[in-house]
C-alpha cells in the first residue's frame, strides 16, 4: 500500500468508529506513513468529542 492507500483506510476506520484498530493501524504503519503519523495520531487526542470534525477538516484538502 501506499500512503494515501493507508490514509485512507485510517479515515475508513475512523468513519465506521473503530477508532482503537485505526490506532494500531497507524502504529502497525507508522514507518510507511512517515510525517502522516503525527498528523493521524493527532486526531485522536485526549478528547474525541471534536474528532470527526479533526477528521473532516484533515481529508478535506485531497
């Protein structure tokens, strides 16, 4: 895969609110996602009251 083939199965997950398997995915991932991970993983935060508006605002841009 590569790595908008891997963002993309992380915002798959995150819609479908499996939000622990999009965690280890990243992580499983986090060397061929390179400078995304910092970005994916900061979706999740502490809080993830506001994280699907994160996840928008994040994808958006493609």
């Amino acid at each position: 895969m590569n790595v908008d083939e891997l963002v993309a199965r992380v915002k798959e997950l995150i819609n479908s609110d499996k939000f622990e398997e999009a965690k280890q995915f990243i992580e499983d991932h986090k060397d061929e996602l390179g400078d995304k991970v910092h970005d994916l993983s900061g979706l999740f935060g502490d809080n993830a009251d506001g994280l699907i508006d994160k996840v928008k605002g994040f994808f958006s841009g493609k």
